[in-house]
C-alpha cells in the first residue's frame, strides 16, 4: 500500500448528529490542532440550514477566522446546493466536497431529491467550483447498502462514478453511510473505480454501525484507495441514515499505520488529546480505542 491521506471529518461528521451545539471555540481549537499535527486534510463543517442541522451554524464564521490562519492541513467543506455552493466561495473554501446518495430514500431524506435529479445538480456545482478555482471531490453516498432499502445494487453505484468520470470529476469518494460494508464488496467497488479511470484519487468514507469499520479502510487501501476520511474518538454518523453510528477514529486508523511504518510524521499525541477533549466535552465514551487505551509505544 501506498502512504494513504487522512482527510479528517470530525469536525463535520462527527458533530452534525450531537443535540447539543459545541461553542465555536471550542470547535476552532479542536480544528486548530488536528489541522496543525500533520493529518492531510480537516473537514471544517457543512454549509446547510442551521435550523436542520444547527450544529453547522457556525460554519461560515469558522472559515472566516481560519482563512487569516496558515495551517499544515488543507481545509475543506461539505456543500449539498447551489446555496450552499455560493456560500463556500464567499469564505475562500480550498476543498469542496459534493455528494450525492445511491439510496433513493436516503437521497430524499437528505436532499429532498430523487439520485438522479441530485446527481445531475451536483455535477454542475462540482464543475461551477472547479471553474471558480477551487479543488472538488465527489462522493456516492450509501454506496455499500442503505439503513432504509438494504442492499445497493453495484451496478448502481457504478453508473454514478461513471457520470463523475464522464464529467471529468476523478476525485471520488465512496461512502459506506449506514455502515454495511464488507472487506470483500469494499475491494471490488474499489477496484472498479480504479477500472473506469486507473488515475482517479479513491476516497474511502467507513462508518463502524456493525463493527467492520477498520476492516473495511484496510480494504480499500488494498485495493488502492488514496485517502480515508475519519472522525476523531470515532464520533459521528448521518442524522438522516436509519442508524446513524460513528466513523472509524483517526487516531486508531493512525495508529495502526505508524505500526507499520507509515505516515510516522503525524503527532499521534495530538490526536489522542484531541479524542479525549472531545470525549470529556460530551461526557461520554466514545467509540474509538486508541485514546482509551493509549497507544502502543513505537
């Protein structure tokens, strides 16, 4: 395997289910050092209504006071309309991320649009950004299977990376939204991408619901994804999937590369504090394990 890029998502993923708001500087002091400790990339937050997901309120004025800042890590967003889209010019986001869900019903959940109709307006988005200078990344959401209708056909998620490529979009990511995947289908969606387009940059989105979560990243960088986006302490999952569980933790994902020699210039310290704090934050346990545990010494 390759050095894979982490693409942090807590601050985005991780936060948008939790009912209570997290002041925004506290927020810009977990960004802050998970953006400066040597992971690839920080999702910032979402620019959606703050009345549905109030937890992303803020996410104009974090980009406004981060944009005077210098970090290690490219800051990105998620943007779901034109709305939106409008809105993250305006703050000077460098990583635009767009999606679009394999699930119907998801898709409208979510969207309040059918995956066809979402996809053909995402695409415009993704080539408006792209024209606008900024670096985009697509997705398909609920690519591995879907908390309300199940299985999602392949062939399915195959046709919307097929209409990314068509478009000229190859920074895709493949999202397991509901937590259903296996290290086996993982390894064949993958490797179908990677068919279509052999340059395309594959982005691995894995939710832990059933306990496959860090099976599954390994899976996708065997079969040669890029990057993996996770959540500190594995916080997270989508309030609009059936069971919303949390994302595989960046620390115990980097924890398990450094073992191996790989990506030894992120400060893992770093991480795991981080993990800790957003833990003692919501005075609760969090899903991920290395922050518990402590890691292993190199």
């Amino acid at each position: 395997m390759s050095a894979i890029l982490i693409h942090e998502v807590g601050p985005r993923d991780g936060l948008q289910a939790e009912a209570v708001v997290v002041p925004s500087a506290v927020k810009l002091d977990w960004i802050r050092r998970v953006a400066d400790c040597g992971v690839d990339i920080v999702q910032v937050g979402s620019f959606v209504r703050g009345d549905k997901v109030p937890q992303m309120a803020d996410t104009d004025d974090l980009f406004r006071t981060l944009a005077g800042e210098s970090h290690r890590a490219l800051l990105s967003a998620l943007v779901l309309n034109d709305k939106g889209l409008e809105r993250a010019l305006a703050v000077g986001v460098p990583l635009i991320c767009l999606g679009v869900s394999a699930s119907e019903t998801h898709s409208r959940k979510n969207t309040g649009m059918g995956t066809e109709e979402a996809q053909r307006r995402i695409i415009a988005l993704a080539l408006e950004a792209r024209q606008a200078g900024r670096r985009v990344q697509v997705s398909v959401q609920s690519a591995f299977g879907c908390g309300f209708e199940g299985a999602i056909a392949e062939d399915r998620v195959r046709a919307m990376v097929e209409a990314y490529l068509e478009a000229g979009l190859a920074a895709i990511s493949l999202a397991d939204t509901a937590g259903h995947a296996h290290p086996a289908q993982v390894k064949r969606l993958v490797a179908q991408v990677l068919a279509l387009e052999p340059a395309a940059e594959v982005t691995a989105h894995i939710h832990d619901t059933y306990g496959l979560g860090m099976a599954n990243v390994y899976a996708a960088m065997e079969a040669g994804a890029t990057a993996i986006e996770t959540s500190f302490g594995g916080l997270g999952g989508c309030p609009f999937t059936k069971v919303a569980a949390g994302n595989v933790a960046t620390e115990d994902l980097v924890h398990g590369l450094q073992r191996a020699g790989q990506r030894t210039e992120i400060d893992l310290a770093t991480l795991v504090s981080v993990a800790r704090d957003v833990a003692s934050h919501f005075g609760r346990e969090l899903p991920g394990r290395v922050h518990r545990a402590g890691p292993i010494p190199l």
